[in-house]
C-alpha cells in the first residue's frame, strides 16, 4: 500500500483505532504511513501490533477522544 500523510488518514478512518507502519517522520513525530489495520474495537488494534514485530509503529485513535472543554488531572 502507499504512505499517505497521517491527516489524510485520519479523514479517510474517521472515528476509528489505527495502526499504520511509520513512513516518514517530522520533528519526530510520524507525518506519514501506511494502515495495517483499523477497527472501532481497541483491543483488535493491540491484537496486530504482536503481528508486526520490528516496525515502527503508530497506534492511536482518529476521532475525539474527550468532549471540548474537558480538563484532565494527573
């Protein structure tokens, strides 16, 4: 498959857990790569990143994770 930015992937996957395989970084963040697996179930994101030993990887999730306005504590 072809890398495409990390933006366009997150318009393409909306609402969606993502792996993608890191093509190019930027400030060392990843900028581009290619989607190994989505889903709207987390836990079969974390299932695939076993199967992909020695890439780099990038996992996270496309849509909001919090309401606007929300404050965190730590």
């Amino acid at each position: 498959m072809k890398a495409l930015a990390i933006e366009t992937i997150k318009r393409n996957f909306p609402n969606q857990w993502l792996l993608i395989e890191v093509a190019e970084t930027k400030d060392g963040a990843p900028s581009k790569g290619v989607v190994l697996k989505t889903s709207n179930r987390r836990e079969e994101i974390v299932e695939e990143i076993g199967k992909n030993k020695g890439k780099k990887l990038f996992f996270f999730f496309s849509g909001i994770t919090a309401p606007p306005h929300t404050a965190f504590a730590l």
